[in-house]
C-alpha cells in the first residue's frame, strides 16, 4: 500500500512521474491539494500490470482555493488475468472560481480475462471553472498489428512495441528510463 499527500500553497507547482507495476495486491493513494491561489498540480503515471497482478489506484484532487490547475495523465497496461481499479475524482469545493482541471485515464487490455474497472469523478460546487475527464478501455487495433506485420515484425514483437509506445506517453521525468527497463522486463517475462 503507497499512500501519498501533498498540499500546494499559493503558485506552488507540483508534479509527480508515477511509473508503477502490479502486485498481488497493491493499492495505490493520493490525495492532492491545491490550497492556495495559482497553485498548479500535475501527475503522470504509467503502470504495467502483468499476467495475474493486481493495481488499485484511488486519486483525489482536490482544488480549495481559486485560479488553481491540475492535469492528470494515467495509462494502465494489463495483461492476462490481471485486474486494475481506477478511481480518479477532481473536487473543487465552493468559492473556487477559475479552477482548470482535467483527467485523462486509458487502459490497454493486452491479454485475455483481464478485468479493468475505471472510474473518473468531477464533484464540483462552485461555477465559472473549466474541467474535463475521461477513460478509454481498448486492445490493440487490428490495422496496427497488420502494419507491423506487413513490416516484417513478428506479432509478439509487434505486441511488445505497440504498448511500449502506449505507455512512452506518460513514462517521463527523472526515472524515465530505468522505468522503461522494468516495463520492457515485464512485457518480455
């Protein structure tokens, strides 16, 4: 179980490079706060679930001050058997004009009996503020697989670059590349 709390003051930036794995069970926590004018709050987060692992993640963002922002950016790999939770929830609480928000959850189901239960929440009480949030649950698209194949590449490896790609969107910042290597190891295991 991860759990993780921060509270932004006044045009406090902060962003978080989340790259995570399942478990047999792991649970993931975060709340955020954006508590003072002008803050801005910004998660990335790339996980690789593989066959039979577990991933609960439970966010919240919430906005208690004004003119605040937050973006969020989640893409979730799963693989045979395995099981991701998503609960993704931005809260601007009253008086908290000029807020921006969005949230952006996608899935990639890339082996047979996975289970992906994903949840994006806005619970807003205050007007005059921009958000916006989706999900995406998919496979690889059919018309990929054939390109690659029409190039030579095996299916196998065909499957393996394609979620790489999937997940090189949100695998930044300063641990970019040993998070690479772990996703690669897990993809080939």
């Amino acid at each position: 179980w991860q759990f993780l709390r921060a509270q932004l003051a006044r045009d406090a930036n902060y962003r978080l490079h989340n790259h995570v794995s399942g478990a047999q069970l792991r649970r993931q926590d975060m709340q955020i706060i954006c508590a003072g004018a002008g803050a801005h709050a910004e998660v990335v987060s790339a996980g690789f679930i593989p066959a039979g692992a577990h991933l609960d993640q439970q966010i919240t963002l919430e906005h208690t001050a004004p003119n605040t922002t937050s973006t969020q950016v989640f893409h979730n790999i799963v693989d045979s058997k395995a099981k991701v939770t998503f609960n993704g929830r931005i809260h601007i609480h009253k008086d908290c004009a000029g807020v921006d928000a969005t949230l952006s959850n996608k899935n990639l189901c890339i082996g047979d009996n996975a289970t992906i239960n994903t949840k994006p929440e806005l619970e807003i009480y205050t007007d005059d503020v921009k958000c916006a949030h989706g999900t995406t649950i998919g496979q690889l698209a059919d018309d990929h697989m054939f390109y690659c194949a029409s190039r030579g590449i095996a299916p196998a490896e065909a499957r393996n670059l394609l979620a790489q790609a999937f997940l090189n969107v949100c695998t930044t910042g300063p641990t970019a590349d040993s998070a690479q290597t772990m996703f690669e190891a897990l993809a080939h295991a």
